[in-house]
C-alpha cells in the first residue's frame, strides 16, 4: 500500500487554502474528509486522520460502512502531501470510479467512487465546516435525546435492508421493545428521569448492535432494531439477553435507584414478494402488545414469524 512515487512524502498533511475574513485574505487549514454521498451511510462524513485508513464492515477498521456488499475489509484512503490514494483490499465486489473497476488510483475532488450501494468521495473541511456539516447530519438522522437513529432516517434504511433480503431471500428480523409502565416513572420521578431511563436504555441497546443491524428510537418509550441474517433462535436468544441485561441494569437518577424493566416483540421472516416492511413491523409490534398483556418484562415471538 505505498505510491510508486518515491518523491511523495508519506506524512499526512493538511492543505492550506484561504478565505475572506471583514475584506481581508487569511489563510485556514483544511483537513480530508472521506464524504457518504449515497447509501446505508449516507450524509456521513468521516476525518482521515491517519496516514492510512481502512474502510469496510468490520468494526475492527478505521472507518466503518455497514452497506452489506462492501467487505469486511474493503479499501484503503492513503493521505499523502496534498493527494490521497486509494487501493482496493482484494474486495469481493470491488471499488468503481466512473464505471471502471479500479484497483489503486489517485483520487481529485471530483471523482465518485463507487463501493457496493455506497457512493462517497474526498473533500477538504476546516474544522468549523465540518461540525456544521456534523451538526446537519445529526439532526436530520438522528434522534435529539438518545444520540440514535430517528424514526425517519430507520425506516428509509430498512427499506433498503429490506430489498436486499427479498433480492437474496435472506431473513429479515424486527425487534420491538418498549419501556414497561414508563408512565409512572414520569410521573413518580420526574420526566427528567424518564429522560435519564432513555438515554441509558438506548446505550445498553446499542452496544448489544452489530454494524449491520439498525437500531432507534421508534417513537416515546418504544424502540426498533433490525437484525439481517439472523435465524429466528438466534434472534430470541439475543433479545431475551438484552431483556435480562436491562432488568438487572442499576438505573439511577439523582443518585435515586429506578428500577426498568422492558417488553420485547421478535418477529423473523424469510422475506418473500409476499412481504412488506409495514406488515413485518407490524408482526413485531403486535408481538410486543402480547408481551405486555401478558404481563410485562417478557418476550413474545410473532406466530407469523418464519415462513
């Protein structure tokens, strides 16, 4: 992963440009940015800050893409003085530019690479730029309180898992769960603590996601997860994990103690055109409404799961 230029220098470095600050040039420093432009990932953006920087699936990189058909380790950004290289890892699907599959190549502000159903591209922020740019993206996808997906930005990305398992007739699961008898915590705490349950809640939920899952906040005290490529056994046992994590979970608020229970909907499918996403979440969500009226802190499997 080395240019064939000897002449390079291989310190990664910021590139001067200028701006007009009240009539006067004063020169700012710009950093590179690799720039989501389409996909799973889409409105990200995500600081080069090492000479070399990995992309792909796995947790284990420096940048990770959860679009399932890039590779786990799929290419490398190498940040020379004022250029940026890319080289392909051998990736099952490759890397495009223009059409062209390419293996190592000097990229410009212009070009578009092309990497499973992401599209992305280098650009060079100032710091300022590039929070602002931040701060955009968290408030059209992300939700205010617990720092997760928003319902919107779920359902437009599951829409796209969803095609992808029809195409490949994969499993698709849903998980719904719901804080129990959140009401009185509100009203017997305070909705600052509800709030506190929240965001606490969502942080135990999303260190159990894989990269590829999904996970937000559905609406209330109701959250979603989807889960590709998981059996039905799988999916109960790793749901059923979660609930006995949250039950035993020391809740606190103002050094006060809450005790928090959850209800959880499972519903998996092997999607066919027979399916929808509405009707599988809907499965999930009537899963949960079981749980509950069957007396809370419990887990219910749709029994219009695996067809």
């Amino acid at each position: 992963m080395t240019s064939s230029n000897s002449d390079t220098s291989l310190a990664p470095s910021p590139t001067l440009v200028t701006e007009t600050i009240e009539g006067s040039t004063s020169p700012r420093i710009a950093e590179p940015y690799l720039v989501i432009l389409s996909g799973h990932e889409r409105g990200k953006h995500f600081k080069l800050k090492k000479q070399q920087n990995i992309f792909g699936r796995s947790e284990e990189v420096d940048i990770v893409i959860s679009d399932p058909k890039i590779s786990r380790t799929h290419g490398v950004f190498t940040v020379y003085q004022g250029h940026i290289l890319f080289e392909d890892l051998q990736s099952t699907n490759g890397t495009f530019l223009g059409g062209e599959r390419i293996v190592k190549r000097w990229l410009g502000s212009l070009d578009r690479l092309s990497a499973g159903d992401t599209t992305m591209r280098i650009d060079y922020k100032c710091p300022t730029e590039a929070q602002s740019e931040q701060a955009l993206y968290q408030a059209a996808y992300t939700d205010a309180l617990t720092g997760i997906l928003n319902r919107g930005a779920f359902m437009q990305r599951a829409f796209e898992e969803f095609s992808l398992c029809l195409r490949n007739s994969h499993n698709l699961t849903i998980v719904m769960c719901d804080v129990d008898f959140f009401k009185n915590i509100n009203d017997n705490h305070g909705h600052l603590a509800g709030d506190a349950i929240l965001k606490e809640l969502a942080n135990i939920l999303n260190r159990e996601m894989r990269c590829t899952d999904l996970l937000a906040r559905y609406g209330g005290e109701e959250f979603i997860m989807l889960l590709r490529e998981t059996t039905e056994t799988d999916a109960v046992a790793w749901a059923e994990r979660i609930r006995q994590t949250v039950m035993q979970h020391q809740f606190t608020y103002q050094g006060q103690s809450i005790p928090t229970t959850i209800s959880m909907g499972v519903c998996t499918r092997r999607v066919t055109s027979s399916d929808s996403l509405p009707i599988v979440i809907k499965l999930a969500d009537d899963a949960l409404y079981a749980a509950k009226q069957n007396g809370r802190n419990r887990l219910e499997v749709s029994c219009f799961g695996m067809s």
